[in-house]
C-alpha cells in the first residue's frame, strides 16, 4: 500500500522542532489535515493521521520511518 504524506519528513522534523506532548514525544503541527509525526527517538519518525469517529478522535498509526544521519 502506497501512502502519500503531505510533506517530506525533513520539513516535518523542522516544524516540530521544540514542541513535546505530555509522553515526552515531539509533535508537528499539521493538524488540519489530521497528519501528525512523532518523533519516538532522535532517529525515528512516525507518521500517524487522526480520524474523528463522532465525539470522539481516534489516531491510525500510518508508518515509522528511519531519518537519515546528518
């Protein structure tokens, strides 16, 4: 299954840059399309998109990806 993401990760890893949830995790700010990237370890991504399922909103994780050295 092929998964477009709306942006490549690096910008993604730039727009998250300072701001963590509440288990330590970074989180993006690309919320209006329901695409969310946590960063789990300085090396890896993952990609997750919110769906609302009534009152209530339930996260799909998509994928986790690798980033490459610097």
């Amino acid at each position: 299954m092929d998964i477009e993401l709306p942006e490549t990760l690096s910008e993604a890893k730039d727009k998250d840059a300072g701001k963590e949830n509440k288990a330590g995790e970074r989180e993006s700010r690309e919320r209006k399309k329901g695409w969310k990237y946590h960063e789990i370890s300085p090396n890896v991504v993952e990609v997750r998109k919110e769906k609302r399922r009534g009152k209530l909103m339930e996260e799909e994780r998509i994928a986790s990806f690798p980033l490459p050295a610097h």
